[in-house]
C-alpha cells in the first residue's frame, strides 16, 4: 500500500545538506513506490532556479527535475 511523504524545504540549496537529503528521501519513497509532495518556501524556492553553479555538489535544480520526471510533486 503506498503511503504519502510530504516534505518542507526551506533551505536554500547550498547552505547545508538538506536539499540533497530531501532529493535523497524523495527518491528512495518514490522507488518503493510512494506519493512524494514537497512543498518549497521560503529560501527553498532557491533549489528550483536555472542556471545556478554549484561546485563540488550535485545541482539541486537537476535533482529535482529528474525527480518531477519520476513522479515528484513540487509546490512552490
């Protein structure tokens, strides 16, 4: 039976691990099978921008876009 995750962001992108965490958990719950809703506010509205450049970590509006592509519902 699948289950409803719904996950606040707030951070923005690359002040600390909680955008890769979040694109982690989604990806996981999704895999097995789950409904995954993140609800984006404040300075987590920053993990859907184009064109940013991160170095040495992956690119929040990247992860999140292969997430849409697999199910992820994004409200902003």
């Amino acid at each position: 039976m699948a289950k409803t995750f719904t996950i606040f962001l707030t951070t923005s992108p690359y002040s600390s691990e909680n955008t890769l965490t979040a694109a982690r958990i989604s990806e996981n719950a999704i895999r097995k099978g789950h409904i995954v809703n993140l609800i984006a506010s404040g300075d987590g509205l920053y993990c859907f921008l184009k064109g940013q450049k991160a170095k040495g970590i992956p690119h929040a509006g990247d992860l999140f876009a292969g997430l849409i592509d697999k199910g992820l519902k994004v409200f902003l």
